[in-house]
C-alpha cells in the first residue's frame, strides 16, 4: 500500500485533524509550540489563556523576567528552561525583527527554543508555506508504517517524507500522523486489534503482541 492510500484510510479516521494549541497570532502559535515540547497541548492549552493576559503581546513578554513567567507555566514540564527561552526568543523578536514573528526557517531557529520542528509548524500553520513538521508522534507512526527506515532520524523522517507526499499534502499529514499516533497508534498501547492499518505495520513487537492478545 503507497503512503498516499495509508493517509486516506487515516483521513477518514481523523476527518477533522488540526492544530490543537490554542492562538490567535503567530506570537501566541509560537509560545504555545515552544511550551508544548515534552508535554501535551491539553497541558499548554489549559496555562496560555492566563500566560497571554499577563503577557499580551511579544513586547510585554520581552520586558518580563524568567521569574516572573515561572507561576503561570509552571504545571508544565522544564517550565524553569522554557520561561527563559520565551524571554530571550521575545527580546530577540522585539531586538532583531520588530517584534514580528519571521516567516524563514533560517530566521526561526536562531530564536532560543525554537528548534526545526518548531519553526515548521509555524511555517506551515501561521504562514501557510508548505513545511512539515516532525513531532515523536510523526515519527513513530511514520516508522511503524514504513513510510522510512526504523533508524532514520527525524531529518531523515521529514525529508523522506516530503519526498513521498505532493507539498499540497504536507500541512495536513502533519495532523494526520500526530491525530494517528495521539489517538490510535499510541507509543505503548496502540489499539492494533482495531486498526484498518495493521497488515502494512512494520512493528514486529506491536504485531506479536496482537497475535497473543487474539489467542
């Protein structure tokens, strides 16, 4: 089965798959994405409303201290690490961009916390260029169903990616793979007794599991 045929039998699993993290502006996409690494976007959903009113704009936050971001992030993991990252990447908007959120993968990754992954989403989400975005949801599932090779890396898992899917689909397989591996395909407890998908899987352990749990 091509990845084109696996995307459709997850799109019509997942007809809806969007961007879950809540905003209204590149600014509040970009926190919200730098605050999502290591944790959920239900987790970075529930501290952001409040973050945002305190620090409205990319100007207020670069006028904060770590400190003073600490109490409204701190349910989340390495809440210490991300509170001085969005000091610096706000100071670095504010200093190098005029507080404008760029729209260049280049100018991106220069800001602290922002690593490819991040500056794709932002790309894709809020430019609306087409860019695709390895998350560990994307790249378990992408591996699990043999889209790349078991020891690729996550460059390796974007490139090959974009190399097999037309650019028109990037932004959506994105979702697809993250809603597929959120949802259904989990890291520990994939739901393979229930999956349209499980003969292309390339997961030998997930498979035996299967077979025990049929017997």
């Amino acid at each position: 089965m091509k990845v084109n045929e696996i995307l459709d039998i997850i799109e019509t699993m997942f007809p809806n798959a969007d961007c879950e993290l809540i905003h209204r502006n590149a600014y509040e996409l970009l926190v919200a994405v730098v605050l999502s690494a290591q944790t959920t976007d239900v987790a970075v959903n529930k501290v952001t409303p409040a973050l945002f009113e305190k620090f409205p704009t990319v100007n207020d936050m670069a006028l904060a201290t770590p400190k003073e971001i600490e109490p409204y992030i701190q349910s989340i993991g390495l809440y210490r690490n991300k509170a001085k990252n969005l000091v610096s990447l706000a100071k670095s908007l504010v200093e190098s961009y005029d507080g404008v959120v760029p729209n260049t993968m280049e100018d991106l990754v220069k800001l602290d916390g922002v690593g490819r992954k991040t500056a794709n989403v932002i790309l894709s989400e809020w430019y609306k260029i087409p860019a695709l975005a390895v998350d560990t949801h994307v790249e378990r599932v992408s591996k699990r169903l043999g889209f790349v090779k078991k020891d690729a890396s996550v460059l390796e898992v974007e490139m090959t990616l974009k190399k097999k899917i037309k650019k028109d689909r990037w932004r959506k397989t994105h979702h697809l793979l993250i809603f597929f591996g959120r949802y259904h395909c989990k890291a520990l407890k994939p739901d393979c007794n229930h999956c349209p998908l499980f003969d292309v899987c390339k997961d030998k352990k997930m498979k035996s599991k299967r077979k025990m749990d049929i017997v």
